[in-house]
C-alpha cells in the first residue's frame, strides 16, 4: 500500500498525486527551534508503517529544502515505511551539470547523491538533462522521469491549433520536436548564446513557417531573460505575437512585464511549481511514473 506524504507547505501537490494514484495522504508539520535548526513530525505516524511513502516535494528553491526533506524521510522510515520514495516533479541544480569554471565541483552530481543517500528512488517531470544522459549519472537510486510534452501538446492543439512551436535552443530541442510531433504542428529551433547569469543573445530565425503562432516551448524559466530574448528575436523576424509555454516556473524573479514590452501575447506554465500562470496540468504523467517506480521495487 502507498501514502503520500507532503514536505510542509506541498498539500496541493501530495492531494493531487495522492488522488491519481488513489492513495492516502498522511501530513506532516515543520518548525525551527530557537537555534534555527529544524523540527519534523509525521501526524499520524501510525498510518505509514509497511506503507511505501511517496514523499510529495517539488524542489525549486532547493536550499531550504533539503534538511526538511531529509527529516520528514527519516520519520518516515522511523515510523516503519517499507520504502520512501521523492516524487519532486521539479529537481535542481540539473542546470549545474559540468565544471564550467575551474574550482567547481559538478554540483548536479553532489545534489543527486544526496538525494540517492535519503531516498530509495526517484521521479520527476523532464529534468533539464543536457550533458547527462540520464538521472543514472547523478543517482545510484531507481528513477522514473516523466515527460509534460503530452499534457502541453494538448494544450497547444485546443489554444493554438496553428503554432509552430519554437525551442530557443539545442537544449531545449528534445521537448521542442516531442511536443510539436505530439501536437501535428511545425517545429524550430533558434540558437542561443549564454553571456551571463542573466544575459543571453538569441540569433533571429532567417524565416518562419507562413501563418503560424509561434508557441516558444521552454523547460525553466527563472529570470525570463531567454525568454525575452526569443520573443524578442521573433517579432523582429516578423512573427505575430508569440505565445510562451514553460514546464518549470522557477520564477526566479518576475519578467512578465519584460515580456509584455518585447510582445509576448501570453504565458502558461506547468503545474510543476505553483505559480498563478499555472494553466497544464502535469500530475498524471508524474502519478503513472511513481505507479511504475513502486511497482519495480516491490517485483
Ligand atoms: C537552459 O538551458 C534552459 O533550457 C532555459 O532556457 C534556461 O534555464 C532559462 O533560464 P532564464 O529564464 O534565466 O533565461
């Protein structure tokens, strides 16, 4: 039997996930003690023992989260859990993936063992891999990864039957070309060129497809810089306002005015971090991957 439990302050996802999988919830509360250490504890502690427990924890902001995360993990065990598995439909630090600058480690590879070291397995929504084949090289724990092209490829077919769905680069090709085969539309790929946390350059595509509504598809979008840039690029190739679909609202700081001003006609994000631009829901794909992860572990 399986429960999900919610890190504190992640109840709508462990609901959600918990209702796809027809699963039971069991909450658990959070404080700090004086000293800023923190304090966990399952609320019904009774409920989990010879459960598999899905803990429910999308890791945006992954700093704060890590210590609670471990806890909570632990009570689970404590309290007799059979297995504990992490469902974060966003994971971290996967940008983070070679030594860029000497002195680095490869900090995807320190994340993933620490997660490796609390859980004994994994699922997630279309982790940004680009120089790692696979979670394999960053875990020594079972994954399952779920993809959202499906659930945004139905988007786009019911709000934008004529897009052309642009990725802003090679990174960003593989859910790109998925989502635009899934959807019957026209896909491109610009070329992208990092200059800085913040800052990149976009090469402006020598042609677009003729009456389409470019449909940008991107999997973070934290300063929104990128995507500033794409629209940016677009309109002056001469496309019509572009529509911008993201399955990660990292949201490291607010760029829709930015993107107004540059000609961005709307923005929709992925239910895989909470964010009021929230508009494709992308729990089914992570509940089937969790189903499949449970159910090799106990065969
Ligand atoms: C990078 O390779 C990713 O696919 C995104 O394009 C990038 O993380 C977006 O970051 P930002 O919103 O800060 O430009």
């Amino acid at each position: 039997m399986s429960i999900v439990v919610p890190l504190p302050g992640q109840e709508p996802l462990a609901e959600a996930l918990a209702s796809a999988l027809a699963a039971r919830t069991c909450a658990a509360a959070l404080r700090r003690f004086p000293d800023g250490e923190s304090h966990a504890r399952l609320l019904s502690p009774q409920e989990i023992a010879g459960c598999d427990v899905v803990l429910a924890a999308t890791l945006d902001r992954p700093d704060e989260k890590l210590v609670p995360l471990a806890l909570v993990a632990r009570a689970c065990r404590d309290a007799g859990a059979r297995r504990v598995v992490l469902a974060a439909p966003y994971l971290a630090y996967m940008r983070q993936d070679c030594v860029f600058s000497p002195g680095e480690g490869v900090a995807s590879r320190a994340f993933g063992a620490l997660l490796s070291a609390i859980f004994d397995g994994l699922c997630t929504i279309d982790p940004h891999l680009h120089r790692h084949a696979s979670l394999g090289e960053i875990l020594s724990i079972p994954s399952r990864v779920a993809s959202a092209s499906g659930p945004i490829a139905s988007w786009i077919r019911s709000e934008v039957p004529s897009a052309v769905v642009v990725g802003p680069d090679e990174e960003a090709e593989q859910w790109a070309r998925s989502v635009a085969d899934l959807a019957s539309v026209p896909s491109l790929v610009l070329r992208k060129r990092r200059l800085g946390d913040r800052a990149v350059e976009i090469e402006a595509p020598a042609s677009l497809p003729e009456g389409r509504v470019p449909v940008i598809v991107d999997d973070i979008l934290s300063t929104g810089g990128t995507l500033v840039q794409v629209v940016g690029a677009l309109r002056r190739a001469g496309a019509p306002p572009p529509v911008a679909v993201a399955v990660h609202a990292v949201f490291a700081e607010d760029p829709r005015a930015r993107l107004r001003e540059a000609g961005l006609a709307r923005l929709v994000t992925c239910n895989t971090i909470a964010h009021e631009t929230q508009a494709i829901d992308v729990v089914p794909p992570l509940a089937e991957a969790v189903r499949d992860l449970l159910s090799s572990l106990s065969a």
